[in-house]
C-alpha cells in the first residue's frame, strides 16, 4: 500500500517513494479497474467516498448511529441512513 523506499530514479512512480499509494493506483495494480469500470456502467469509479465528503456533523451522527447499532441499541430518531450508500 506504500511506494518502495528503493524505487529506480527512471521509475514513473520516483517522485511518490515512500508515500502511500492511492485507491486507483491499488485497483490499477491489482487489476481490479476494468472489473470496476465495466460494473459502474462503463466509467471508472469516482474514488471518493460519501463518507468522507459528509460534513462533520453528518459523519458524527453516523457514527453515533453506528456505534448505537452495534450495541444493539435503537437507532435514533432522524436516522440519515440515505446518506451513505452501501458499497458494491
């Protein structure tokens, strides 16, 4: 998940060594994009996260009702449940 320490100065990925590689660059070098595109409808994934892009506040709800959902509590009033889409 991290850029090799020893990469060759004529390597493409030079400039990065030692810094964590992003999603696409994973997906890529797996090669798991082509699967990826083809089940989006033909593009490639957006590669963010609704999570992440929720502001504070919603992701602290979301996460009160993550933690209140594991403790097998009730969910609480006002759920935003439609905020975060399930993975595929």
């Amino acid at each position: 998940m991290v850029f090799p320490m020893d990469l060759a100065p004529a390597d493409p990925d030079y400039e990065y060594k030692g810094r964590p590689k992003g999603m696409r660059h994973v997906l890529v070098e797996r090669g798991l994009m082509p699967m990826l595109i083809v089940a989006n409808g033909g593009k490639p994934p957006v590669g963010e996260c609704q999570f992440c892009k929720a502001s504070w506040e919603t992701q602290e709800c979301l996460t009160h009702e993550a933690q209140a959902a594991a403790a097998g509590d009730e969910e609480p009033e006002g759920t935003t449940e439609d905020v975060v889409q399930p993975g595929m």
